[in-house]
C-alpha cells in the first residue's frame, strides 16, 4: 500500500476523532489540495434540480454534467478489462487521499459528487463488486458513518467499477425514498422473522423490500437467504441485480433493496435525439434521478421516469416468489 494515499486510519478500536469527523476533516483538506475535487464541487454548485410528480410519487431530477462519466460509462466485460481501474490504490490521481477504514477499504472523496458530501468507499484490494461477502462490513460502514447512508450497485446494475468492491456514501435524507418509506401507509409487511421485520413498498411504480433490525447477525443472515431464494427463482448462480442503501439511527439498521432485472432502460439506446441518457443505479432507483445532458433534464416527464422505473425493476410477482421461498 502507498502511504502517501493514507489520510488517517479508523479502525473500531480507534482513540480520537470519530469517522464522521475524520470525513469531514478529508473533504476540507481534498477540496483544497486535489485540484480535480475543487472544480467537482464548484460545478456542484451549478446544478439544477427539478420535481417531477408521477403516479403515487414524486422524483427529483438532478442536472448534472460531470456525471456524464458514470452515465456513459462503458461497463461491459472488455471495455472494462482494457481500462486502468481508478479505484486501484496505485492509480488513484495525484492529490487523492483516502480514509483507511479497517484496514480493509479506503474512504474516498468522489470527484464528480451528487451530494454535497459524496464519497466512495473501495476495497484495498482489486476484487470483484459482489455484495454477499461483505455485508458485515456493510453494516459496520452505515454504523460509523453518522448521519450518512452507505449504498451498494451491484456489478451489473450501476456499478461503474464492477470489477473492484466498492460502496458510496451521502448525507442520510438526500435521496427520496429514505423518506417515503417511513410513511406507513406505504408499508406491506411481510411479516418478522426473529429480529428482522420486513415491507414492501405499495404504489411506488418499482419494487422496494425494507429491512430493519437492531441484530447485525440476524439482517446479515435474513439477506443471504434472500439472495439464496432470489438465485433459486431466477435461476441463476451470479449475484441477483439489486441496489442496496443502509443506514443506522437509534441502534437499528434500515436496508433498501431494489431488486432489478435491468441495468439501464431502451431509451438509453436509442440513436440521436430519441437517446435517453438516464442509467438508474441505487441514487436514480430511490428517486434522485440524474441526467448529464441538458435535453434530457428539460424533456423529461413523469411517464418516462415511471417506465424506466417500472422496466428496470423485478416484476412484482417475481418478487413474492422470491419471499414466499425464503
Ligand atoms: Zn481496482
């Protein structure tokens, strides 16, 4: 590992500053030393935003240039194999320093941000994204960074770096369905089992399971046996296609799963000017939706987010299935 990309460590045994502090403290110092980082926020400064009200819900579109890198990101097997990994530690850009969390994934501060505290947290080691393995470590990232959400894109639904593990993390409440999953009229429990209570979301236009449990233990493993049943339905032996986003607030833990069939919608293909360019990862899914390109934020309309929505997740009955298998 190259010491000068160490910023300062965090492990649970760690004396002094908690991590949301030491974040916070990277951001400062990487706004001013990282160059690149600088101009990520200025334009961040210039984005636009616009409220879109669909079917039993409402998305907020997000104008943003600089996400033209993920957006258009080429994320197929060979492309991918050709191209340098820039969240290797050995590549990361001159000025880039991260958090060692620990020892075992570096803290980043995210060069093209949505949030106005946006950060990347990737694996020391270049290792395939699959959430499975790491969902320890996925509870332990949304307990230690206060106040924030840490969220998951499967290798094939929005990861841009499929091929290293990695998370993100944003301001806990910046992404729309934080909140309407605490409306309770919108919850269809799917009942207890031990310490984990379950829901689906009802008229949302896209399939929500939430999960909360106070025992990290029983979460991880009520998770692994929806990954089993959804294998099992799907007839599969690769990771299912979900964005996950996890926080923790008053000892309990909050998982949002959005099971997918699809990565991006057949707009995105499309030629020309009929070109949609919106590819839906866990931010776009919970209702921040992103658009790079100025034509596709103005023309946008309700019926469009909602086919996208309802086109790149799993088919509802498919979802029960996968339930009443568990
Ligand atoms: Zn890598």
């Amino acid at each position: 590992m190259l010491p000068q990309k160490i910023y300062s460590s965090f492990t649970s045994r760690s004396a002094g500053d908690s991590l949301s502090e030491q974040i916070l403290a990277l951001l400062d110092q990487q706004k001013k030393t990282w160059p690149q980082l600088a101009k990520g926020y200025e334009a961040l400064e210039l984005i636009r935003v616009r409220e879109v009200q669909c079917d039993g819900y409402s998305v907020r579109l997000q104008l943003n240039p600089k996400r033209i890198v993920s957006s258009g990101a080429k994320v197929d097997a060979k492309s991918i194999s050709e191209r340098k990994c820039f969240l290797c530690i050995d590549n990361l850009p001159e000025g880039q320093k991260g958090i060692l969390y620990q020892n075992q994934f570096l803290v980043l501060c995210n060069p093209a941000p949505i949030f106005s505290q946006h950060y990347t947290i990737s694996d020391v080691n270049h290792i395939p994204q699959e959430i499975e393995k790491f969902l320890g470590i996925f509870f332990s990232l949304a307990k230690d960074f206060t106040g924030f959400t840490v969220f998951y894109n499967g290798p094939k639904c929005g990861a841009s770096a499929p091929d290293h593990m990695h998370f993100q993390a944003c301001p806990s409440g910046a992404i729309p369905v934080e909140r309407d999953v605490e409306e309770v009229r919108r919850r269809s429990s799917i009942g207890k089992v031990g310490a984990v209570s379950g829901f689906m979301v009802r008229d949302y236009g896209r399939r929500v399971l939430v999960l909360e449990s106070a025992d990290g233990g029983e979460l991880e493993s009520y998770i692994l046996n929806l990954l089993r049943s959804m294998k099992k339905v799907l007839a599969t032996n690769e990771e299912p296609m979900l964005n996950i986003l996890c926080s923790f607030h008053q000892n309990t833990w909050r998982v949002i799963i959005f099971p997918r069939r699809k990565h991006r919608p057949d707009v995105y293909f499309r030629e020309g000017d009929a070109q949609v360019l919106i590819s839906p990862a866990a931010v776009d899914i919970g209702g921040l939706v992103i658009t790079p390109i100025e034509k596709d934020f103005q023309n946008v309309d309700a019926k469009m987010i909602q086919n996208i929505f309802e086109e790149v997740s799993i088919n509802k009955g498919v979802l029960e299935k996968i339930i009443g298998g568990m």
